[in-house]
C-alpha cells in the first residue's frame, strides 16, 4: 500500500518562501513519477509541478514557473516543492500525488494520471 504524507504547510507572508515536502511509503519511490497539485477554496483541484522518476525533468504550471522548484530526494524516499515569492493566489490546500506506472517516460498534469494521494498540507499567504 503506497502511503503519501505531506509536511511543511503554514501561514506565510506575501513574498516568502516555504518548502513542502512528501515522504512515500510502499513501493520503491525510485521508479515513479511524482506531482504536486493544489486547491484553493471553491475551485477545483489544479497542476503545479511533476518531476520524472529520472530527476532530470520537470515540469510546471505557468502561474509558477520561475518561483517553485520540485526536487526528490530518492534515497529517503522524500519529494519536495520549495516554494518562493509567494502570493495570495497560492494560498490552497497542497496535495502530493504518485504515478502508479512503473518507469512512465511521459509526465502528465491531469490529476487522473495519479492514482495515490497524501492528505494534503495547508498553505496560507497574507496579503
């Protein structure tokens, strides 16, 4: 059973900076795609960023290319979303999500692609 936890939410001020981060558990963390997506309040879920399971690509949404980096450290099993020049319009729930294909050569953001969820982590950013 994979396991997704989520850490490193909380209040921030407009322009700074947090790093989320998401331990995996069940599998070997090494062999799959990973993702980050975020909902704010009264929207739907939406794509911010995915790195291959080779650690050499990423990809982002355009509202936050430039100001947020997606890293994985596989050896603990951890990926992480290191957050800057936050604004108001990033204040949502953050989820951390998995690929369940074994080595996928594609990165994909709709969120169907992914079929393991954390419980997502509160980021919150004051005007």
């Amino acid at each position: 059973q994979v396991q997704l936890v989520e850490s490193g939410g909380g209040l921030v001020q407009a322009g700074g900076s947090l790093r989320l981060s998401c331990a995996a558990s069940g599998r070997t963390f090494s062999n799959y795609n990973m993702a980050w997506f975020r909902q704010a309040p009264g929207k739907e879920r939406e794509f911010v960023a995915t790195i291959m399971w080779l650690p050499a690509h990423a990809s982002y949404a355009d509202s936050v290319k430039g100001r947020f980096t997606i890293s994985r450290d596989n050896a603990n099993n951890t990926v992480y979303l290191q957050m800057n020049s936050l604004n108001a319009e990033d204040t949502a729930v953050y989820y951390c999500a998995a690929d369940r294909r074994y080595r996928r050569n594609i990165v994909s953001a709709d969120s169907h692609e992914y079929d393991y969820w954390g419980q997502g982590t509160q980021v919150t950013v004051s005007s």
